[in-house]
C-alpha cells in the first residue's frame, strides 16, 4: 500500500501547473483540510490561486506552514526518463515528475502532518495553518506576497512558519535556511554617440567608457558579511551592444547586474555607492533598480530549536543553519514578524531535467513536521 504522503505527492504531480496555473493542486489541498474541520479562506489575485487555512483558535501559538503549488516548466520532454507529470516511482524508491522535489512533497508532507496531528490530538493546543500559492516560480507578483499584506491587515497572527522549500543538501534535514540574503538588480544603460569604426574622433563608444566600470564594480568588496550571512556579491547578468555591424561604433550598452546582498548592507546603500561609481568615471548612463527583496534572519530559538531536534530524534542527522542560495517566499512571511524558516526535501534536482525525489526521505520529512508541530503546539500559550 502506497504511504498517503506519496499518494498525495504523486497526485499533485499529476497537474501540470505551470506558474501561475494552479489546475486543480490546491483543491486537492483544500478537499482534504476541510475535511478536518479548517477554516479557508481562498485569496486569488489575477490568474493566482492562494488560500489560508487554519485549524484552532486565532489567539493562540500559530504554527504556520507555507509552500507553493506551481511549478517551472519541464522543457523538452523527450528528455525526461519518464513523462515529467505522469509521477513515477523507480527501482531505487525514487518519485520522478516536475515538482517532485521544487515543492510538491513538501506541500504534500505538510498536509499529511497535519492531518495525523489533528486526528492524534484533535483539541490540541494553538493553531496550524497553511499559507498556498501559485505565483512562487513566475513574477510573486500576486501570491504570498498579497496574503501576508491581506494577513496583516487582518491581525492574523503568526508565531511561527515552516517554509518547505528543498532546502537539504546531501541528505535529509543536514540543511534549513534560516535567513535569506536580499536581492537587488540594476538595469543600466550607458549612453553614447554612434558612429563609423574609422572615425571614432566623431563617436562616444559606451563599451570603453563602461570597461573601467566593469573592473571596479567587480573588484569592490562590499561588505565582509557577518556571522549568519556570506559577503555580499555582485554579479553581471546579462550585457548587450553593437548593431550587428562590425564597423558600427554602438551608440548605447545595456548591462544587468545583480547584488545578493547580507545584512551588513541596505538596498539604499548599495545605491548610493553605485551611483558614486558611475559619476566618478562620468557617464552618461540612465539607471533603473529592481528589489527582489530584502534580508530576512531568524536567529537560532525557539523555531529552529525545535526543527533541529526533531530532525535529530527522527533521522539522527545533525542540522546546519545556512543564509545562502536565492530568494524565497520566506521574505515576505518575514513581514509578519514571525521566526520564518525553510525546511524541505534534497535540492540537487529542483528545476532540472528528471527531478526527483527519495521516497523515504518524503516519509521522514512529514514525520519530522508532525513532531515540530508537536513540540511547538502541544501545552503552549
């Protein structure tokens, strides 16, 4: 007999719910939570589907799991050892499909803890909820960044919240994040004057005024970063001049560059210098900025106290906190004020070709939930 949480991840496996197509996942979810007496709340913004959910009393200790639905798209199917939405479990207990790992098991094994949770203790202490969208791999433009602001202007209160995003490394539970770095893109254009390759006394090439830029924008240490997050980097991401013609001299330079940035800085800091950067080799440049977000940190307590015992008791793996890798919906539950953390299954295949995920490790992961939520619910305020 197939263990519920496998059941339940191949299930969602099942839907091809490509950011922000929700298809029927989150019905499946909400079936199951009405069925054990929580209350829904659904919150749909565009073409993405969110829904709230909780079961006990607002007032109390809140538990709060959060997690998303859609996926990234497959790519070329032909490539796949098995059909990426036809979920399917190989001789080495492994589920293959799109999402397996990029979060359709940790939704799944929420659910499923959930459910063992309230049927073992169905007038059990605080309350556990579940914040779900649809809009974590596309824009976030319309998900749980739209929740959190309709939760907060509701009071809703949120003590604490497991985001279960594949955050393990080699084995189960060696790896939680318990803080992300911020994101912050700029979008530049360095203007110059075109002309002819032969009479550059008559032309303003942007890619030699921008050469000196790029070497100290790349050679700057900006910050040494601190004892929760690495140094901050910066990172050019795409870059782009010329006509086509080779005795064309470009009359702009369009460059994207990124910062995944620690606490020691601001979004306005780095700004700052920049800008100081760019007036200091005087170019002519238009300079637009995109915040992904913000640095967000939950220091070892009470939250991750419990997450890392419970890993320990089940797995007998010792845990590492860690602030790298990208950004998360995590940073806009950090608004919340609630210790945020992210939680989930290996990463090694999330958004690749084949993904997949262990069974057992699957099983474990909703074990290690039920005790979290044991250990955090059971006798509290």
């Amino acid at each position: 007999m197939t263990e519920p949480v496998i059941a339940l991840t191949q299930a969602l496996i099942a839907e091809k719910s490509i950011s922000p197509d929700d298809k029927q996942c989150q019905q499946i979810l909400i079936d199951r939570l009405t069925k054990l007496g929580f209350t829904i709340e659904k919150m749909n913004f565009g073409r993405t589907k969110n829904f709230w959910a909780y079961h006990g009393q607002p007032s109390t200790t809140t538990l709060m799991f959060a997690g998303h639905t859609d996926v990234v798209p497959a790519g070329d199917e032909s490539h796949w050892i098995y059909p990426p939405f036809s979920p399917t479990i190989d001789d080495q207990n492994r589920l293959y499909g799109r999402g397996a790992a990029d979060m359709k098991s940790g939704v799944a094994a929420m659910i499923c803890a959930a459910e063992d949770f309230i049927q073992q203790y169905p007038n059990h202490d605080g309350r556990v909820a579940f914040l779900i969208t649809s809009d974590e791999e596309a824009d976030a433009s319309d998900g749980t960044i739209k929740v959190v602001d309709a939760l907060i202007e509701q009071q809703q209160r949120v003590d604490y919240c497991i985001v279960g995003e594949p955050s393990s490394d080699q084995v189960l539970g060696d790896q939680i994040k318990n803080g992300r770095r911020g994101s912050l893109t700029a979008n530049l254009v360095v203007h110059g004057i075109q002309g002819h390759v032969a009479y550059p006394n008559l032309a303003d090439n942007p890619i030699h005024r921008f050469a000196p830029v790029l070497n100290e924008l790349t050679h700057t240490v900006w910050d040494h970063g601190n004892q929760y997050f690495p140094q901050t980097t910066m990172q050019i991401a795409n870059i782009n001049g010329g006509t086509g013609a080779e005795n064309v001299i470009p009359g702009d330079l369009k460059v994207q560059f990124n910062f995944r940035y620690s606490s020691e800085l601001t979004d306005e800091m780095i700004k700052s210098r920049v800008t100081q950067i760019l007036d200091k080799h005087q170019l002519n440049y238009t300079l637009n900025w995109r915040l992904s977000g913000k640095p967000f940190l939950t220091p070892k307590g009470t939250l991750t106290d419990a997450v890392v015992e419970s890993i320990k008791e089940l797995t007998n793996v010792d845990t590492h906190l860690s602030t790298t890798g990208g950004t998360s919906d995590g940073r806009f539950i950090a608004k919340m004020n609630c210790q945020v953390i992210e939680f989930g299954v290996l990463s090694q295949t999330i958004h690749k070709v084949n993904e997949h995920v262990n069974c057992q490790d699957v099983i474990n992961l909703k074990a290690i939930y039920q005790r979290v939520l044991e250990k955090l619910l059971l006798n509290s305020d």
